[in-house]
C-alpha cells in the first residue's frame, strides 16, 4: 500500500529547502553590522551624557557648598516646579513657542501658497526665503538687537524717521517690548523652516483631482478649503511639532537681544542661569531633565506625524 504526498500548490518538488534559522540570523547581523559603530557614537554622545545628568539631578550639588554634597531625591524636581522664577521661565517658555510656531505656520503657509505658483525667477525667489533659516542664530539675533532695533541707528527708527520727519518718536524696542522683540526675530528665523515643508506638501498634492474639481465649478477658495488645507494637516502639523521642538530649546535670542532680562528668561535660559551664576549643579541637571522630557513628548507626536505621511505616500 502506498500514500500519496500533496504538495501545497504553486510548488514543485526540485525547489532547494530555506535557509535555516541560524543563517538567516547571520544575514540579519551582516545588514545591521555597518550601522553599529554609528549607533555606538550616538549612545556615547547623546545617552551617556543625559544618563549624568539625570543622575545629577537627583543629587544636592552645589560648588559654593562642597561639604554639603549628596543625595537629594526629588527635591530638586520640587524645587524646580515649585521656584517662582523657574516657573515664570516655563510660562515664558510656552508663550513664545506657541506664538513663534503659530504665526510662523501662518506666514509660511502664506509664502508657500504664492510660491507654488509658476512665475519668473520662482527658483531665485525660493532661495532668498530660505536665506533667514541658514542664517548662524546668534548672527541672526545680532542683526535683529543693532540693525534692526537699536534706537540710534537702527532700521525701523529709520523708517519712522523718514515717514514722519525729524519728530518722529525714536521708541527703544527693546524695552518698550521685550518679549515680543525675541517673538519676532524668531518668527523671522523659523517662517522659512514652514515654508519649506509647506511646499513640499503643496507639490504632492494630487493635481488631477484639483483640476477635475476646477472644471465642475470649485472657486479658488472652495478649492483650498475642501481638498489643498485638508492634504496639508498633516503637514502642518509636522512642521509646528518640529518647530516647537527647536523654539523650546532657543537659547541664542534671548541670551543676545535681552539677555535674558525683562522678563524673557525662558527655561533654557534660566538652566545657564542656574548652572554658571548659582552653580547648582543639581537643580540645574533637574531643569534640564525637565525639559528633555517635554521634548521628548513633542518628539513622539512628531514622529507618528512623518510615520502616517510615509504610510500615506507609500500606500499611492
């Protein structure tokens, strides 16, 4: 008596049996291998250095007080939540990342959608926008604290000077307004960074269907509302997650144009403070512990963001 053995369909008898697990093992480690000296460097550069300073922040640490040097626990985190200075930091903080992201998205959006038009010299228009974000930060503050707004010289007392006549007000605007000084060279800074992404996202718009919508009727604004600003969410929402990103960490405006003076002192700022004028070494590793873990939770949102636009753009 004699059985018969099927073979599942589509396969013949004369095909060479798999590779074994311990081969495909080998295979998976000689693709990874190449990144590993890459991966060490990153976790010597970035993990070692936030693994002491979180250690450090749960130690009492302070150089004027060598005796007193040991285990603190939470106390710094306490103090930092809790210290009115450092709160107002935090307060300073959220304002200006929330109207620099904002208005920047706002611009950029605005630039982007003149920009994706067809016009002479688009190419050379489209570096010169680009031109304030690859600007050195500390440059950029620079130009805006003595070019822009020192009372003296500076091109926006020119301006009302050559409006209104020798009587013109002369207004320091920097005093007059602190924040919104800071606000503002930012603004400057990121609308390109927005623009650029913004742009890209115009340019993947599916423009079959926007012109099968233009022909049965849909206005311009229609047409923004209903199928360009609903493609673009995603985008938007990207580009103020990366900007929120690096506006939390901004350090350079505010240290150049106020330092830090007048009520701009933003977290950041308020760490340097800690770290070289008090020399608490603790309090100031719990501060910036504090904002490594919101960045980290930008971050994550930012990261589903481009995961759900590659998933989109994979799935055309």
């Amino acid at each position: 008596m004699s059985t018969t053995v099927e073979r599942p369909a589509g396969t013949t008898g004369t095909e060479p049996p798999g590779p074994g697990p311990a081969l495909r093992r080998a295979g998976d480690w000689a693709r990874r291998a190449p990144l590993l000296p890459a991966l060490v460097f990153m976790i010597i550069v970035t993990q070692l250095p936030f693994l002491f300073t979180l250690v450090i922040s749960f130690m009492n640490w302070n150089a004027y007080y060598p005796d007193e040097r040991g285990f603190a626990g939470i106390d710094n985190f306490r103090r930092v939540l809790t210290d009115v200075t450092t709160r107002d930091a935090i307060i300073v903080t959220i304002v200006m990342t929330v109207a620099v992201v904002l208005a920047s998205l706002v611009l950029g959006l605005l630039i982007a959608l003149l920009l994706d038009r067809a016009f002479l010299g688009r190419g050379i228009v489209r570096t010169l926008m680009i031109t304030p974000f690859l600007v050195v930060p500390v440059a950029a503050a620079l130009v805006w604290k003595h070019a822009l707004y020192n009372p003296e010289y500076g091109l926006f007392n020119g301006v009302l000077t050559g409006l209104f006549g020798a009587n013109a007000p002369q207004p320091d605007w920097i005093t007059v307004m602190p924040l919104t000084a800071v606000i503002i060279s930012l603004i400057w800074q990121w609308t390109p960074f927005m623009m650029l992404i913004i742009l890209a996202g115009l340019q993947s718009k599916p423009h079959d269907v926007i012109e099968a919508a233009r022909i049965d009727g849909c206005n311009t604004w229609q047409l923004f509302r209903h199928m360009t600003f609903p493609h673009l969410r995603q985008y938007l929402e990207l580009g103020g997650l990366l900007g929120a990103i690096y506006v939390v960490q901004n350090f350079d405006a505010v240290f150049v144009i106020t330092s830090g003076g007048l009520g701009t002192a933003n977290l950041p700022y308020t760490i340097y403070q800690i770290f070289y004028n008090a020399q608490d070494y603790g309090r100031a590793s719990a501060a910036g512990v504090v904002v490594v873990i919101g960045t980290i939770v930008i971050a994550t949102f930012a990261l589903r963001t481009v995961s759900s636009l590659f998933r989109e753009e994979g799935s055309r």
